[in-house]
C-alpha cells in the first residue's frame, strides 16, 4: 500500500469573481521512501495541491478527491484534532519562505521544542537534547547558541535549515519540500538539496520536492510529476522524462535549460499560465503550444498510456514528435 495515496484532488478558491479551480484532478502515489519532484511554474498548483494534503488552505478553498489517504488514514475525514496527531509528527513540511514561516516572536529553539512537546512524550531536559542533536544535524554550527537566536538574527540559509530542523524533529515519514532552496545563493542551495538527500537516505522517509528548477530535479530525485495550471501533464522516472519528454510542455521546460541550448538565446515559452478568466476550452497548454490545432483548442484531452508518461495531450511527443496528428487529421 502506497504510503500517501491521491486521486482526482481538486481545489477551488471562492472569490469576489467566482470560483476559481487552481488544482484541477490530479492523481500523486508515494511510496515509502520515495523520492519525488513536482515541477512547473509559478501558478501551476503545486503548492496548493501539498498545502491541501497537509490541511493549511483557507476557508475561502473548497478540497474535493475521491481519494486521499495517508499512512492508512482518510484525509478527507479526519477530525481536526485527529489530524494534528498526524501533522508535524508522520507528515511534515518545510515551506517555501523560511523568514515569514518561522514565529519572529519565539526563538528557534522554543520552536522546535514545541514540536517535541506535542507530538513525543519526552521530558523538558530530553527536548533540548533532542533540539541540540537535530541543530547539529542540519549543519548548524554552535547549535546551543543558535536555539536562543531568533529567526531575524539567522541568515535565510540557516533559517532554512532550522525548518529543516523542526520538520524533522519527529522523524516524520513523509516530507514535503515546498522550493527549500528559493533565495539562497547557489553554494547553500547545494548543501541544502545534500542536506535532505542524505537524511532521506539515512532516515528511509519519503520525500516530496516541489520546485520549478529542473537542474534539482536532474540532481535530486527518481520521480518527476509535472503540473501545468493545476493539471498534471506528465509523470516519468527522471532518466526517461531528460531523455523522451512525452508533453510539450515538459519538452519546452527541458529545450530552455542553459545545458540543452544550441543557440545563443535560450528558447522561452510564448504567453502565461492561464488564470481565472483566460482559460482555454480545449487544452490548457494550447495558447503556446507549438503542435496545438483546432482539436487541441477545442476538446480536453485525455490522458495517454504509462508508456507515453500519462502525458495529458492529444498528440504526446515521442522522441520530439507529436503522435496521432497525421491520422487526426
């Protein structure tokens, strides 16, 4: 049984407009010890779809699945004290911006001890311990004194690693990482991405990375789901998706890497993500899609088979060329 089990999740946002869908059907399976990325731009859904998991989206959201378990435990029905016993504990989470996450009112180290407090049985003396011990985990040098820094006197990076810190505290079974290395300079985004790797390594804990940066993903993890305006378009092993992107717009999110350029100017993709009132009929990608034609503007596509990456296209690319389009049309 898959450790975190999702199908079909929906998210939809009540606004002065109407309601707006910023997930729209995704499926996402983890297995214990896993290691995922969710990739895609900025508005794709990324984060939403985990902050809907871990039960942090607003009153103004409406979360509907047909399935979402975790651990065995049915998300969609938990009580809400129930849930608490789970989060922080099995399923955690490092957010995205370190210095507005943190409590600016408490020190780091009140803050993890707090995890401990709720969710372990382990006196005041063992917390501290405990906190010293994940401090020095993390890398955080002279972590006694860092435990009585607050966050505005710690750098984004050892902010970042004291979240770090406090998600791992309970040795959770599943992480998720929501752009653990946004802002920081390269050499700390490097040793923060060893950082998890090594720990998921040596701890057997699931991990979900979400981030727009396709070199991470190269470096990171086994698996790659890709989401484009909270749809996902495609799902493959790392290897195969760099290798045979199946979606274009998987393949256009590749083209634009530095490394794959064959030109001087990096190739970009034309438009936006759509938004509330600009979103297309058929499919959502065909505005700057390079393939689409009248189908793709006016039917939905379907999703196609394992072998072709679940790719959520009419024509999914094999080896750089769309298939079923000559027969279509």
């Amino acid at each position: 049984m898959a450790l975190l089990e999702i199908r079909n999740l929906s998210v939809e946002f009540e606004t002065v407009s109407g309601a707006f869908r910023a997930v729209d059907g995704i499926d996402i399976s983890v297995d214990r010890g896993d290691l995922m990325a969710i990739v895609g731009e900025s508005g794709s859904g990324k984060s939403v779809s985990m902050l809907a998991v871990m039960g942090l989206l607003p009153w103004t959201a409406t979360i509907t699945a047909d399935r979402m378990e975790f651990n065995g435990h049915d998300l969609r029905t938990l009580s809400g004290r129930a849930r608490r016993k789970i989060i922080g504990r099995d399923l955690s989470m490092i957010f995205q911006e370190p210095m507005s996450s943190l409590n600016p009112c408490f020190t780091v180290g009140y803050q993890i001890r707090e995890t401990l407090r709720l969710h372990t049985s382990l006196d005041r003396k063992a917390r501290q311990t405990r906190a010293i011990e994940l401090m020095e985990q993390v890398g955080i040098p002279a972590p006694e004194k860092r435990l009585s820094a607050f966050p505005h006197q710690m750098s984004g990076g050892m902010s970042q690693r004291a979240m770090i810190a406090m998600a791992l505290a309970c040795e959770p079974k599943l992480l998720i990482a929501d752009e653990p290395t946004t802002a920081l300079d390269v050499t700390i985004q490097a040793q923060i991405l060893e950082l998890l790797t090594d720990l998921q390594d040596r701890t057997g804990m699931a991990l979900i990375l979400i981030t727009h940066d396709m070199g991470v993903v190269a470096e990171t993890v086994k698996r790659v789901a890709v989401q484009y305006a909270g749809q996902k378009v495609e799902e493959q092993q790392v290897e195969a998706l760099f290798d045979d992107p199946h979606h274009p717009y998987t393949a256009a999110l590749l083209s634009a890497l530095p490394e794959r350029s064959q030109d001087r100017f990096l190739p970009t993709i034309p438009g936006v993500v759509p938004g509330q009132f600009d979103r297309p009929q058929g499919c959502l990608f065909s505005p700057r899609c390079q393939f689409a034609d009248a189908r793709c503007r006016a039917v939905q596509p379907q999703k196609a088979s394992a072998e072709l990456g679940y790719a959520l296209c009419h024509y999914p690319l094999l080896h750089g060329e769309p298939q079923g389009k000559e027969a279509s049309a």
